[in-house]
C-alpha cells in the first residue's frame, strides 16, 4: 500500500511532467517500441554543458586542493580541449577517446572536450593493470588515451600497444596541465545528434570479464535528468515541509569518476543543479570530514564503508558534518545499523541507498529518507522506492500498474544503443534549477 510519502512523490513527479511542464514527455522509437522520454531539455551533451555552463558561470564548479574553479572557467578549458583534438589529434566524431586518470579537474575537462569534439569518452578504470587496461583498450579500439603518470607507465609496460597515450600532468593547475591541448579558436566544432555515441564504460565484471558498454548523447541525457527529476522531486516536498535548501549545493567526490555513480548523478548532475564539486584524489576519513567542514558539503555518497568510517571514526566530534542532509550509498548492502546510526547519530542526514546499472546510465532504484527507519531493506526488496524507481521495477516483473507518468521515465531513453525516432528541436531555454 502506497505510504504518504508515496502519494506525495506521484502528485510531484506527476506535476513535473504533465504537458507544459518543465520535463513533459514525448515518444521516441527504439527497437520497434515507443518510448517516452523528456522532451523540453538539452539531448545532446554539448548544449548542456554550455546551457548551465553559462547560466552558473561565476559559481565555484571543482575545488581541488588550492585549486578553484568556476563554471565559465572549466568550460573554457573544455572547449579548447575540444577544439585541440580536431586540430592536433584529428579526432572526429565516433573516435574512441580513452581515459586512463585519477579524479582531477584535468579528467573533467578532458571528458567534455572529448564529447564536444563529437569523440566518445571511454572511461577506463583508473585500478586497472597493464594487462587489463590492454584487454578494454583492444576490446573497444580507442583511438588515442589520455592518462596521468602512473597509468601513462602502465600502458607504456605494454607490449605492442599501437594506441597514441598523451601523458596529462594532473597535479598541475587545470590551465597548465592542458595548455598544449588547447586548439585554435576558429577550429569549428561538430554538430552532435541524440543519437551519436558519446561514452563507454565498464561494467563491474561480476559475471565474468568486464564489458564496454556504449551509449548515445540521448541515453546520458534523460539519464542526468531522471536523477534531476528525483532531486526536484524531493526539493519540493523538503520545502514545503519548511525546510528549503540553504546555499550552493556541495557534494564531495570521493568515487572514481570511471564509475556510473560518479559520472552521472554526481558530475553530470551537477551542471543542471549548480553544484560544487570538492574532489579527493584518494579516500582518507579524516580527510573527507574536514574538507565537508570546509566546503559546507551537503551531500555524501560512496560504498556504505566510506560512510561507516566516518560514522565511527574517533575524531568525528572535531568536525561540523552538520552540512550534509545525505549519507548516500551503493555498490553493496548497507546493514541495519548502519542505516540506524546515520539516523540516530550524525544529527539529521537522511540515510540514502541506491541501486543502478551502468548499462542505464545509473538509472534503477533508490530508498530514502525516514521510511528507510522502520525497516531498513535492500533495493532488490523494496517496500517504497523512488516514483521513477517504482516504475522500472513494475516493467522489470511485467506489472501494468505503473502510472504513465512514472514509466516515462523509468523507460525513456536511459539505456545504451537506443536510436531512431525523431530528433526534437533543442529547447530556446532549458529548465533552470535552484537548489
């Protein structure tokens, strides 16, 4: 039975979405299906990142050590970064661009760069070894890889690599560190559709060895804005219980941004929401408290470890966490006292647990908030998900209960490969998001 929650979250998601609002819905087809997908918001990454690039321009994007930086500032490196591939490295678009890099302001503006330039990102896991950076770079036949030093070394231990590695000194100030990168500025960039490939990631390898997963422009997109529709969702209900948000949001990226939950609901996210982004290069506990003391961070997410350690560290009176409204976790169980503690003692985070694919773009189900108190459960059990998580659930079983609404988008193009269908005209101004 539908709990108060789950009927106020329907009434949002439902007003969010309903013809003339700012995530109404369409029909694309794929695979001989129509789906429904949000219509009224940038398709393609480039306008994204431009649109919400300029509407935040002053607001402080990524804080890296000393290292500050604004919207307007990281996308400008970006575009130049764009440009530069065309110029020098004659990247044009379908070109499997790798990634071989530590969290760092230079990955991210790599990867725009690499998706302005009409290139696909492939994320390659910063753990990985020679040989298993070897099997992923011949699996998906990047074309050139961007790497720090210590994986630059990796892939120069293998024996006859004939891809192309630019060695990126990260530890240098963004500007620096892709100053030669940068291209002529009347180099023209490509004109990208929802269609077009625009990143690969690894899937986790439980079930054998780790698989390239591709998706178009139009997959990530709706992905970036299921997670926005959760977000706006709950911002609505948090606020009319009187408790609106206070100052830029702020999260700390302390997961590997090769990883779905980095990259979408975390980085990509952010543009949309305005978001400051505090990077850790490394997970220290410590560490994370005091720079979430520092930043006024306001949102935490990583393996329920991370969240654990901070929750029992012995020196967690010495530090202000009173910034943060979540402890969110995924990639394994979070136990029953874990989700208690957060509740009991860390002074009001609500405890978050989510599950996703990297194969939807993160896109599956979620559990939050007070209801997660009665009965702490797992996502594959849940007894109140997500609106947007309901209806993914309800397809999965073959149910025909869930709304249209929620099944928009539960079933919009989140998922890779997804092509065909008209291409909508892009939007004079995309919804603009307060938090």
């Amino acid at each position: 039975m539908p709990s108060k929650l789950d009927l106020r979250m329907d009434a949002a998601l439902a007003g969010l979405t309903g013809p003339g609002a700012p995530f109404g819905l369409g029909s694309v087809a794929a695979g001989g299906v129509d789906l429904p997908f949000i219509t009224g918001v940038p398709q393609t990454l480039p306008p994204y990142f431009a649109h919400y690039c300029a509407t935040h321009a002053d607001l402080p994007f990524l804080v890296a050590g000393p290292e500050r930086l604004t919207f307007a500032e990281v996308y400008a490196v970006a575009q130049g970064v764009a440009k530069g591939l065309i110029a020098q490295h004659q990247v044009t678009p379908g070109d499997r661009i790798g990634i071989a890099m530590r969290n760092s302001p230079s990955w991210i503006a790599l990867y725009m760069g690499i998706v302005m330039a009409g290139g696909v990102a492939t994320l390659l896991n910063g753990w990985w070894q020679s040989e298993e950076l070897a099997t992923a770079v011949a699996e998906v036949e990047c074309r050139l890889v961007f790497a720090d030093p210590p994986r630059a070394k990796r892939l120069a231990e293998i024996d006859g690599l004939d891809v192309a590695v630019v060695t990126i000194d990260d530890v240098q100030p963004l500007g620096s560190a892709l100053a030669a990168l940068a291209g002529p500025t009347d180099v023209a960039l490509p004109t990208i559709a929802p269609e077009d490939p625009a990143t690969i990631l690894f899937t986790s390898g439980s079930t054998g060895q780790s698989k390239g997963a591709i998706s178009n422009h139009r997959a990530v997109t709706q992905g970036v804005f299921n997670y926005l529709a959760q977000a706006l969702v709950m911002l609505g209900i948090t606020t009319a219980d009187g408790n609106p948000p206070v100052g830029q949001p702020a999260t700390l990226l302390n997961v590997p941004l090769f990883h779905v939950t980095a990259e979408v609901p975390v980085f990509l996210q952010s543009f949309a929401m305005g978001r400051k982004l505090v990077l850790m290069p490394k997970w220290d506990a410590e560490e994370a408290m005091r720079l979430i003391q520092a930043e006024k961070v306001s949102y935490f997410v990583g393996v329920p470890l991370m969240s654990f350690e901070i929750l029992t560290h012995p020196k967690r009176g010495d530090y202000d966490l009173s910034s943060v409204t979540d402890f969110a976790a995924g990639g394994a169980p979070r136990p029953v006292e874990h989700v208690r503690r957060i509740a009991d003692e860390m002074g009001g985070p609500k405890p978050l647990l989510g599950y996703g694919l990297t194969e939807t773009n993160g896109v599956a189900a979620g559990i939050s908030g007070t209801i997660t108190l009665p009965s702490p459960i797992q996502p594959g059990a849940l007894r109140h998900r997500w609106s947007i998580s309901r209806s993914l659930m309800a397809r999965a079983s073959r149910s025909r209960r869930a709304s249209a609404a929620r099944s928009a988008f539960a079933r919009s193009a989140t998922s890779p490969n997804i092509t065909g269908g008209p291409t909508p005209p892009p939007p004079p101004s995309p919804p603009i998001v307060t938090f």
